[in-house]
C-alpha cells in the first residue's frame, strides 16, 4: 500500500513537472536597459496558437499607448495590448514559434522563438528579423 501510494504521488508530480514546459501563465518581463523588472505578461494558448498580453505595468512609460504601432494596435494603451500573435508549437519540441512579438515602444514587429528553460520557471524568448541569428534573447521569469 505504501508502495502504491509512494508510485502514485511521484506520477503525479512529475505530470505537474511536464505541465509547466509551456510558456502558458504569467510571465515577468525584464527591461533590456536596466535589468529590472518590467511588465507582467499574461500567455494563452487558444486552439493550438499561443498569444500574449500585457497586464500590468511594473514601470512607468512615457507613452501610455502604442502609438508608434504600425498596425490595428495603434493608438492602443500598452497595459491590455496583445503583444505575442501566432506562435504554435513545433513537433516534438517544448519550443513556440511562427508567430511574432511587437515592442510596444519602438512600434517594431519581430518573428519570434518561445522556449520554456528551467524547468518551466523561465521562457527564453528569441526575437528576430529575417533569421534567428539576427535577433535578441529575453528571459522571462514565471509569476503562476
């Protein structure tokens, strides 16, 4: 009985383990510029497709709203704009991609690479223009 109780406990465990290798939840955003904490970033996957939204503002912006976006973001205020649009997982892989990620203070649209790292508690998020390569990495820390 132990045994079986013992079994079950460490099944379950390691299911909670697989389950945080997705960048689903709520994520902290790290300013480039001074290392500090940024945004809180809210990820939902709906059908398949991953998208991401600013849900609060851990620093103040000159610009409240999005209006260097090029797009049917603009004019938007940053806290509630969705930032990630499109990212699907590819086979086989803990890794989100195809989709892309706007920076709400340049305007600028970058194609980007989501992989969950350390166990689920970090999201390395790559963004980029034509290639990988050419592009920057940011680590996101998990909030839930």
């Amino acid at each position: 009985m132990i045994r079986s109780t013992l079994a079950t406990l460490l099944a379950l465990s390691s299911l909670s383990a697989l389950a945080q290798m997705t960048p689903v939840g709520l994520w902290q955003t790290i300013s480039d510029v001074d290392g500090k904490p940024a945004a809180e970033v809210r990820v939902i996957e709906t059908g398949g497709v991953v998208t991401a939204v600013v849900e609060k503002a851990l620093k103040q912006s000159g610009e409240p709203n999005c209006d260097k976006c090029p797009d049917d973001r603009k004019g938007k205020p940053k806290v509630g704009l969705q930032i990630i649009r499109d990212a699907k997982k590819t086979d086989g892989k803990d890794v989100w991609e195809g989709g892309n990620i706007i920076d709400p203070d340049s305007g600028t649209i970058y194609r980007l690479k989501l992989t969950p790292i350390d166990g689920g508690k970090k999201l390395e998020l790559r963004a980029f223009v034509g290639v990988a390569l050419l592009g920057r990495t940011q680590t996101w820390v998990r909030v839930q």
